[in-house]
C-alpha cells in the first residue's frame, strides 16, 4: 500500500512518524531528512521496497545543522533495538563531519555527500561542476515548496527585504534541480529566482545518489 | 512628531550612548550617524565614540547572538547600522589616532562566496582596533600568500560556509609550512560548518565560533605573540 506523505508544512516542523508493520523482523527502518519524504516514498512505491520503512525527522533541522546528530542518535536508539538495520538518509549537510562520525559511532550507514544538492546531481557530476558553479543557490522540489517556510522567512527577507542583496549578492543564478516534472513547480521556482535577483535555471536531476545508495540499502536485505 | 519620540541631541552623554545602544540592538542606522556625529560635535574622540557606542553596543548584539535570543537578519541589521557610524569615524580615527591591537588579513576561500560572517568579524575586528584586510571571497593559496607577503599581518583569517569548501583552509595551511611561513603567523577560521576539532586537524592556531570570540581569540594570541617576541 502505498504512503501518502503528510504536507510540507508538517515535513519541515515534525517530520514523519514511524509507520511500519508490527513485525519488523528483516525490516530495515530508514532515519531520513523530512525534506526527502516525498522521494523515498515515491522511490519506495516505484521499487516495491516493502521491506524499507520511514521515519523522518523535522525538514527545518537544516536551519540548525549542528542539531541533526543529536536527533539522528535519539531516533536511532529509539528504534536500534526494533530493526536489524538503520540507515540515515542524510548526506554531511552542513555538519562538518559530525554526522558522519556519529554515524560511524553508531553502527549505521549514511548517503555519502555534502548535501543533497549534489546527491541529486550525483555527487561525481556535483563536484565537477564546483569550480564553474560555484555562485549558483540551489532549490529541490521540495524547497521550491517550502521557499518561504526555508529561504525567505528565516533570513528576514519578509520584513527586511533591503537584507537581500547582503545574502544573495554574490549569487548569480538559481538553479532548480527538479526531482520531477511539475510545470507548476517549475513556474514557481522561476518565481523565487526573480524574488532573490538570480537568473534562472531548471535541471531535471532525478533521484540521482538517493536512488542509488536506497537500490543498495533495499537490496542488501531483499524483501522476503 | 509622536510625543515618545527621543530626540537624541537632547540626552546627556550618558543618555545617548546607552540610546546608541538600543539603536544599534534595532538596526537603526540613520540613528546612529546622527548618534555618532552629536558626539563628536560634544568633543568626544572618534575612539571613545567607536569603543563606547559602537562597539559595546554591538557586543551585547553578539551576546544575544550566541544566546539564541537574536538571530542572523536582526544582527545584519545591527552590523549596517555599526557600518555606517565606523564609515564617518574612520577618517577621523586616522587623523586622531587610536590604539593599534595588530593588522589582520582575512578571506573567504576558493570556491566559496559567502561573506556575511567574513564581514562581521572584519568590522568587529577594526572596531577592536585591528588594521584589516578584507580580500573579499573567492580566495585561491595564491591569493593568500601574496597578501601575507605584501601587507605582513599579525594574523590570518580564513572563512568558508561550506562543508566542500572548508578543506581549501588546509590546502592554504600546508602550503604555508611548506614555504617555511606558517609560525610567521596567527591563523584564524571560522563559519558555520567548522568546528574546534576542525580547526586543529587542519593546523590552525583557533577555530572561532563568531565575531566576538575571534576579537577576543585574536588579542589573546596577539598578545601571546608579542610576549614571545619580547621574552
């Protein structure tokens, strides 16, 4: 059956709760970025991952990134004892490392890369683009949602839009890596690039790394 | 005129300065030029002005940082409205003289165009009495070299923003032990991915965690160095 993802207003503030079987013998509980509900669940659907479940934590964490190994460490002890396997969904993103060396103090595995704009891109493709791209401010699908809710409102540009050339004035285009096809979200990312005074640009990435570090995860413990 | 509004030629000194504060606390930064020019027409010395208004205003605005009670736009705010008072005082702490604590040289690195805390810690250095070099952003070892080679500081600062830009710092600390420079130097790094442990690993002298701990990180060293020297 498939998982409607709550909203994305509820993905930035709370998250995703856990809603797996009762039985979670053979199961593998993925600890993910609300940001990436939507594309675990679609990714989930596409593969007949039944044996993948989902928790996600508050999108929003990434407004305080020295806060995600804190919350990824409580979700993974609350839920170490269910699950023969966990596997975190987020990339450094903007930890320095310090995910990473919880994760290594835990036991469990991570998307390697520095954010997910560049597992989107895939991380190789990303990081050759780093010298020629460099000015460019990335969107995802779902931060093209949540623009105001993550760019707009939390640096002030609601009620000081003069801050916005102090943040953005060395920017010089927007680039929107579309996760999906959504001529709606394409409109309304053109949209943000015009708010911040950035050309545009739209780059249909796909699932990228996700795709493929979840292919791993799912086949490393097929569904029985 | 609202009847509760302040007319700021009309406080005392004392008024005024603390009225600078909660000016500066709210970004007002016409307030504060006209704050910072009533005392200079009262004879006050552009230094007294920069260390008693401006710059303890602008620490109680990095205390509230640090505490979670202010956050980033409120302090940009802040940081224009001190910008703005330090534009008319600089000339006349040039003609007036103002202890020098040292001279720093300061960058955020290749690949990285982040500025935000880059400047604030520059401004907050100048209001501490530091001479500062803002190479901008963007800063290849080359850069950083030719700076260090040319303007002979006391301290180096490097800033990044990202996790993929931040081991450009070691690119730029190797380089200096390679060319036998790096004792020559203080070097100082920060932004909002970095850490203590960071900071060590790359071989630096500190990592700071914002404006106010780097002024204070780099008299500590600053000191440090110039006992040494006179040891």
């Amino acid at each position: 059956m498939a998982l409607t993802p709550p909203d994305d207003a509820t993905l930035t503030t709370t998250g995703l709760p856990l809603s797996g079987p009762s039985s979670t013998a053979d199961r593998v509980l993925l600890i993910a970025c609300g940001a990436l509900a939507h594309e675990i669940l679609a990714l989930k659907q596409q593969n007949h991952w039944s044996h993948l479940d989902l928790q996600c934590l508050p999108a929003n964490l990434h407004l305080w990134p020295d806060r995600i190994p804190a919350a990824v460490e409580q979700a993974v002890a609350a839920h170490r004892a269910a699950y023969d396997q966990i596997f975190i969904v987020y990339a450094d993103c903007g930890t320095g490392g310090l995910l990473q060396a919880k994760c290594a103090e835990l036991g469990v595995q991570m998307v390697e890369g520095p954010h997910c704009y560049s597992f989107f891109e895939g991380n190789a493709a990303f990081a050759a683009k780093a010298e020629d791209e460099f000015t460019a401010f990335y969107l995802t699908d779902f931060l093209v949602r949540q623009f105001d809710a993550f760019v707009w409102r939390p640096m002030g540009l609601d009620r000081h839009p003069e801050l916005r050339d102090i943040y953005f004035g060395n920017y010089t285009k927007l680039v929107y890596q579309a996760q999906t096809n959504d001529p709606a979200l394409d409109a309304k990312a053109a949209n943000c690039a015009a708010r911040l005074n950035l050309a545009y640009e739209r780059r249909f990435t796909g699932y990228g790394d996700l795709a493929t570090a979840l292919t791993q995860v799912a086949a490393a413990r097929a569904a029985p | 005129m609202a009847d509760d509004e302040i007319i700021l030629a009309d406080l005392s000194d004392d008024e005024l300065v603390l009225q600078m504060h909660d000016d500066l606390y709210d970004g007002l930064k016409e307030e504060i030029e006209d704050g910072v020019n009533i005392l200079i027409g009262r004879g006050w010395t552009p230094y007294d002005v920069l260390t008693k208004a401006l710059v303890a205003g602008m620490t109680i605005v990095g205390n509230d940082f640090r505490d979670g009670i202010l956050f980033v736009p409120e302090v940009l705010l802040s940081a224009n409205a001190m910008k703005s008072g330090m534009f008319i005082l600089k000339p006349l702490l040039v003609e007036t003289g103002a202890p020098r604590m040292g001279k720093m040289v300061i960058g955020t690195v290749k690949g990285d165009i982040h500025d935000i805390g880059k400047n604030l810690v520059a401004m907050m250095m100048e209001g501490a009495g530091f001479e500062v070099l803002d190479l901008g952003i963007n800063n290849s070892v080359e850069k950083y070299l030719d700076a260090l080679e040319a303007e002979k500081p006391d301290i180096l600062g490097m800033s990044a923003l990202l996790t993929t830009t931040m081991p450009y710092m070691k690119v730029v600390i190797d380089t200096m032990k390679e060319k036998g420079l790096r004792d020559d130097y203080i070097v100082l790094v920060g932004g909002a991915p970095l850490n203590e442990e960071f900071g060590r690993a790359i071989g630096a002298d500190a990592y700071c965690r914002d404006a106010a701990v780097a002024v204070e990180t780099a008299k500590a060293w600053v000191a440090r160095k110039h006992n040494q020297l006179s040891a």
